[in-house]
C-alpha cells in the first residue's frame, strides 16, 4: 500500500489535497471554521514559522489569533502537488523539502502567497510574502504545515528552534483547544488576562522576527 501511495501522480494527489489547500488558503485569510479546519491535522501535527512552533492543541487557536488582530488579504498562487518520492527519485532534500525519515519523502503541497495584515485595532499594517508548504502523513492528513517567509527556511539556527518550540508550546498550552471563544473578532467577552499577555508577547515577538528577517530576506 504504500508503494502505491508513494507512486501516485502529481494528479491523482491533486484530487484529494486540492479540498484540503483551498480550507488551508481560506484560513490564511481568516474564513474558516475551527472544527472543519482542526479535523485536517493528525496527531502530532505542527505548525511551523519563524515566530514559533506550535502543536496541535494550538494551532486553530493561532489562526483564530490572527483573525482577532488583523483583517488579511492575500494574493495566491496556484497550488503545487508533489506526490510521495522514494529516496532514490529525489534530486535533493531540498527539491522535496528534506520532510520524514526512512525511505519514502511525504507528499507535499505549497502555494506561494502575498498577504497584506491590517491591524483591526490600529491604523498599521504590513506585507508578508510567505511560501505555504503542507507536507502530509500517510492518511492524508496534514502533519507539518509550514509558513515559509520569503520562501526561506523557519528555522534560522538551533537556538532559534529551541524557542520557537518553547513559544509554540507556551501559547498551546495557554490557548489550546480550549478558549476559541476568547479569540472570535466579533465577541464582546472580556478576554483572559493571561490570554492577553501571551498575545501581547506574541505580537512583539512576531514584529521583532518580521523586521529581523526582512532585513535578513534583504541580504544575499
């Protein structure tokens, strides 16, 4: 079986992961529904970007955390289908993204896309051009879902790793599956304190990463 699933074309894989990277896209933009949008990441999924590593648990919460803070939009490309290779097919990690162990490199999707964020609260915004990469598990759902700025890699050294597993971890762990609500743009509930100092830190956080790597993105 997953041989066959290893030497499905890029268009047989385009019928059953284009449903799942239009829901990607539209969430990118904040319309999603939190429940349909959660049921496409297996067990032990994370989403990955500059600012943290986040599992599971917390990852509709972090798209439910943009759509409170900014309204997005965003421009996309079409999407790209990279069926499983076996090892051996590969040119180069990188060709497939250097994703999973053992000797089948996962299917992947990617859209490169260039998103606007206006703040809802302030009369600021910027631009982001990123590369979305979806690398899935075997049961076709999504195991890494990568927002890659400027196309480069999320992860600038092992120092930068290890906090971006600790931030993604710490806002999970305060977030979770458990406060969607608390994060809903058009709630009038008073939220959390503790909710509002972990995205008031992940604000600083994501606009001191913003400003660092664009000036990295600059230099070649």
């Amino acid at each position: 079986m997953l041989r066959r699933f290893a030497t499905t074309s890029a268009q047989d894989m385009e019928a059953w992961a284009a449903p799942i990277c239009a829901t990607i896209q539209r969430a990118h933009c904040g319309r999603f529904d939190g429940a349909a949008l959660r049921a496409l990441y297996g067990e032990g999924a994370v989403f990955d970007d500059p600012c943290g590593t986040i599992p599971r648990a917390g990852i509709v919460a972090g798209f439910e955390a943009i759509r409170w803070l900014f309204d997005v939009d965003a421009k996309h490309e079409p999407w790209t289908y990279h069926p499983p290779l076996f090892r051996g097919q590969a040119l180069s990690e990188d060709a497939v993204g250097g994703a999973g162990d053992g000797d089948v490199v996962p299917a992947q999707a990617r859209c490169r896309q260039v998103a606007t964020y206006a703040f809802r609260r302030a009369p600021l915004s910027f631009a982001l051009e990123s590369t979305i990469v979806l690398t899935f598990a075997d049961d076709r759902r999504i195991a890494v879902h990568e927002d890659r700025w400027w196309g480069r890699a999320t992860t600038l050294n092992a120092a930068h790793g290890l906090f971006k597993r600790a931030h993604g971890a710490a806002f999970a762990a305060v977030f979770g599956d458990r406060t969607p609500q608390a994060l809903r743009p058009d709630t009038s509930a008073k939220r959390p304190p503790a909710a509002m100092i972990v995205t008031q830190a992940k604000i600083a956080w994501h606009c001191a990463t913003l400003s660092n790597a664009s000036t990295w993105a600059g230099q070649e």
